[in-house]
C-alpha cells in the first residue's frame, strides 16, 4: 500500500508539470519609450531660429564641438539602455522632444552604441520660438512606418491674444512586427509664467490630441494608439483627466477609452522630473482600450516604468537626487537631461507550433 501511495503520488507529480510544461508559453517583448534630451542643439548657427540662447551656443566656441559629441553620446547611452535589462534590446520605438533638427538625430542614431540598432528617423521642422521639435526614432528591422503627420497647434496668449508658436503633434502609423499601431509624440507648452496661467495651453494641446485620437477612432474604434510625450502636466491635471479622460484603472477604460500607467507612478510620489523640492511626472506614455485585451496573439501591454537608474541622477548637493542634467549654472555639466525616460513594454505569444 505505501509503495502504491508513492507510485500514485510520483504520477500526481509528472502529470502537473506535464500540464504546466503544456502551458508555458513564449512571447517577445518590445521597449516602447519617450525622452526629452534636453536641448540636444548643434554646434552651428541657424539664422532661421533663435539658437543663440540654446546652452551650447552660449558657450565659448573652442568648447561647443567637444561639449556636443559628449551631450550625443550621453543621450545614445540612455537610449541604449533604456528597458535592455528586461528586452535584451533598445527601444523598438522611442519618441523624443526637445532636438534642433534632424541632423542632431542623424548624429544620434549614427552613435557607435546604436549604430547597429539601424534607427529609422521621423522629423518635421515646427515653428516653436525656441527651435525645438519632437521627432521618432524606430529600428527599422521591427517597425514599417506606413504614414506620418504633423500637426500644428494654434493657441494664443490669454492676455496678448497673439499667437503662442510652440511644438507640433506628430503622428506616425506603421506596423509593428505586422501590427498595426498609431504613435502621437507630444511636447506640450511649459508652465512658464506659472501652471494657471498657462493651463489654457495645454488644455488646447491635449484637445488636439484628443482630435487626432477622434479621428484615428472613427476609422477603427479598435485602433491601437499610443500617446507620449512631455505634457508638462501631470497625470491628474485637467488636460489628461478631463480633456483626454484618462483612467488610472485598467477596468474603468473602455471601448474608445483611454489608459494612463503614470498616474499610479505620480500618486505614489515618482516624476520624471523635479522643481524645487517637488517631483512631478510630466513624462507619460498613455494608450487606447485595444493594447489591455488579454489576447496576446497581438502585442498588448505588459508593464510600465519610469527609467530613473543611479547614474540618471545627481549624487550630492542641492539637487541630490534630481535627474542629472547636461546644462547648469550655465556650463556643461556632464550630465544627461533634467527629465528621466519614461517607457512601456509590450509583449504578443510566440507561435511555437511551426
């Protein structure tokens, strides 16, 4: 009888990992990010742009190309890096704010910790006063863009009535590993002259997100669309809750809704960047309804993050702990942005059949 009781419990015990082996399944996983490289600007005059005040340009001129190729190598190392730990890979795709002009990117991607990544670059020129724009960057073995957009966003000064010349929306479809997903890379206006007082402009940003949201809906309310940029708001301001009406919960989003990670992250106290003392997290990736079904024959969210790793941040001083910027106390600092990277990882099931 015992050795009857110890067949049947070894039995017991193939048959569980049989079915778990059974069970197990493989999926591949792509890093989708945003960063703001922080004024990632040439070393040349643009006549056509107010470059003169940008860090780089105001430094003496012996300094600006060995100051530039170390500012490019800092940002490709964070590119690099960003979600490697987990995807064994850089960003599938990866928006960016804050860059002069396409040959800013070009030096980006053509970095040797990148260069065989073989990045796609999708740029327009905007007519934001500082001369900065918002751009994507895509390997090009895992994503065919198909169509590409800009879209400007005409606001005005509440009190001037003059028009605010800021960033444009890019949209970008293509098909990830035969997806088809939509990408809206966003650098929305700053707080300058203080949050109420420039609130009205993101609140116009975000209803021109929402418009080029809209219109991607009515096509296919199924679309898959993925939101990301500096917002310069938080989770919980008017322009993501009730303009964009993200949700904080998975199972309050519904179909056409929108699903906001980084509010958990900015509850919890996590930002991307800090201000006096205060972190805010300004840096979102939001995304549509389609990417939280549970079929994963498609790629679907898996998680989200925010990339903050130790040597992302100042070590001593007044800013311990601060993002460790490329640019302070006018001079180059050494650092890398005053904004961390913010990423989300998806994952679609391996067919394992073939």
């Amino acid at each position: 009888m015992k050795n009857l009781k110890h067949s049947l419990l070894v039995l017991f015990v193939f048959v569980f990992i049989s079915i778990n082996a059974q069970e197990k399944k493989k999926y591949k996983i792509h890093t989708v990010a945003f960063y703001n490289l922080e004024n990632l600007f040439d070393t040349i005059n643009d006549t056509t742009k107010f470059d003169e005040a940008s860090p780089i340009m105001e430094m003496n001129e012996g300094l600006r190309a060995e100051v530039y190729k170390k500012k490019v190598q800092n940002m490709a190392r964070v590119v690099a890096d960003i979600g490697s730990e987990d995807t064994k890979n850089t960003p599938a795709i990866i928006g960016v704010s804050e860059v002069e002009n396409r040959q800013v990117l070009v030096d980006l991607v053509n970095d040797p910790q990148l260069l065989n990544k073989d990045y796609g670059i999708i740029h327009f020129e905007s007519p934001d006063k500082r001369g900065i724009d918002v751009a994507l960057l895509y390997q090009k073995a895992l994503f065919k863009p198909i169509d590409t957009s800009s879209h400007e966003l005409l606001i005005y000064d509440d009190s001037t009535r003059k028009r605010v010349y800021t960033r444009d929306q890019l949209l970008v479809s293509g098909e990830l590993e035969g997806d088809l997903i939509h990408i809206i890379v966003n650098h929305w206006p700053s707080r300058s002259g203080g949050e109420a007082r420039s609130r009205s402009k993101r609140v116009g940003a975000a209803k021109l997100n929402k418009r080029i949201i809209d219109s991607l809906q009515s096509k296919d309310p199924y679309a898959k669309i993925i939101t990301m940029g500096d917002l310069n708001d938080n989770p919980t301001n008017e322009s993501v809750k009730e303009v964009l009406k993200a949700e904080r919960k998975e199972s309050k989003v519904g179909l056409k809704g929108i699903y906001n990670p980084m509010e958990e992250f900015f509850r919890q106290g996590l930002g991307s960047n800090a201000y006096r003392d205060a972190w805010s997290l300004f840096d979102q990736i939001l995304f549509t309804q389609p990417f939280l079904e549970k079929d994963y024959s498609s790629f679907r969210f898996y998680k989200a993050g925010i990339f903050n790793k130790s040597y992302l941040t100042n070590k001593q001083g007044r800013y311990k702990g601060y993002p460790f910027r490329s640019f302070a106390d006018g001079g180059f600092s050494g650092g890398f942005s005053d904004h961390f990277p913010v990423y989300i990882y998806l994952i679609k099931e391996v067919n394992t059949e073939n």
